[in-house]
C-alpha cells in the first residue's frame, strides 16, 4: 500500500487505518502499520476484534483473481469477531503509543457495529480511549 500511495504521489491519497481489521481479519500487526504507513495516515478507527479461526482473509472476503479464480492469502484469518474496545487483539497501548510517537493528531473514531449493547460500548470505548490517551500525555 506504501509503494502504492508514493507511486500515486497524491498529497489527497492517505490511509483509513482499522487496527481491529488488520489484527482480527489479517493477523497483522497494527503497530508495525503505523511505523510503514505513518506519513499516509489520515483517519484511525478505535475498534477491537479477536480471530475465530484460521484461514484465508481473501476467501473470507470473497475477493477474486482477475480471471475470477478465488484469491489465497496464506495464514491469514477468515473469521474475526467485533468486541468492545480494549477487549480483543489491538494492542492499544502499543498502537497509540506508536500514533503519538509518528505525530499523528487526528481523529480516533469510535466504531461499534454490533453487539449487545453498542450505546454502552461505546461508553466504555471513550473511558477506555481516555485512560489510555492520559497515560501517553
């Protein structure tokens, strides 16, 4: 995506960074994200998830070939669930630490797509990010 958004060389093409996507849906590290993407970094989301099981992120998102044959990605996570901030895989701490230190001053954007009691969540979520955040500063 990096070599991508240089080759583009468009000061408008930056990142949606979704750290609960990178580590639930790809087993990636969203801190090793924000040290290669730092500089195209536009907006983060503050959500969580955790794997269910092992397999392909292309085929759990169906994404296909050009010749429509199904796409593999080798080790990568095909079933992820959504839990509340600072209840899944995001090692927040970790990533926050790594947002400040590149300079990033956006916006953490709260999101919370299902579960039993979103209003809650995200209740929890702010307390969560606030804890966090004063720590850091």
């Amino acid at each position: 995506m990096k070599r991508f958004i240089q080759d583009v060389d468009c000061p408008a093409l930056g990142v949606n960074l979704d750290p609960a996507n990178l580590r639930g849906v790809s087993c990636e590290d969203p801190v090793y994200a924000v040290e290669t993407l730092a500089d195209y970094i536009f907006h983060t989301h503050a959500k969580d998830s955790i794997n269910t099981h092992m397999g392909s992120a292309a085929r759990f998102y169906g994404m296909r070939n050009l010749d429509g044959s199904a796409r593999e990605i080798s080790a990568r996570a095909s079933g992820f669930k959504e839990v509340p901030l600072g209840k899944g895989l995001v090692p927040w701490e970790e990533y926050l630490k790594a947002l400040k230190d590149h300079g990033y001053d956006g916006y953490l954007t709260i999101e919370r797509e299902c579960g039993e009691n979103p209003a809650r969540d995200i209740k929890i979520a702010i307390a969560f990010l606030q804890y966090q955040l004063e720590k850091l500063y």
